[in-house]
C-alpha cells in the first residue's frame, strides 16, 4: 500500500505522457489493496476518486471497471441497494 501511494506521489510530481493512465491504475491497485485487508471504507473512497479521474479523462473502459469494482464493494459490505444502483449504472454505461 505505501509503495502505491508513493508511486501516486510521484506521478503527481513529473506528469509526464503516461501520467493519466498510470494515475488510473495505481488508483485501483492502490483501491483493491485496501479492500483484500480489509478496510473496504478506505477502498471505496479511493475507487471514487479514480471514478472521478477517470470520467474527467473520459476514459470508458476505467469508469467501466471502477464502477464494477464499487458495486462489489457494496456488495460485500451487504449494501444490496448501493450494489444494485452501482451495478445498474455499470449497465447504463456499457450500453452507450
């Protein structure tokens, strides 16, 4: 988790031509870590972020995958309603 979010530090820094894409990843991976220990708030909020980031970039295929990431988290956490509207977003998404 701490190299991940070093590696976001150091993106954030140099903004190169890979920045928008490697953003996105670390996000996630960043995301996924802290879900698989267990701090599923902390996942969330990271999954948003990159959400966010990734609809300003307008990069489909992320928002895509986030979003199918939030609904899970939803899902686990017994949020059926939350996981039901994340899913059907995911759908409405796919669809365009």
């Amino acid at each position: 988790i701490e190299g991940y979010k070093e590696l976001l530090n150091l993106i954030e820094e140099i903004k190169g031509p890979l920045y928008f894409g490697s953003r996105l990843t670390l996000l996630n991976n960043l995301a996924y870590c802290y879900s698989m220990t267990g701090d599923k708030k902390k996942a969330l909020e990271i999954y948003l972020e990159a959400e966010e980031f990734s609809k300003q970039q307008t990069q489909a295929r992320a928002t895509n995958t986030i979003r199918g990431n939030i609904a899970d988290i939803h899902y686990t956490e017994n949020n059926w309603e939350k996981a039901i509207i994340s899913r059907a977003i995911l759908i409405k998404l796919l669809e365009n």
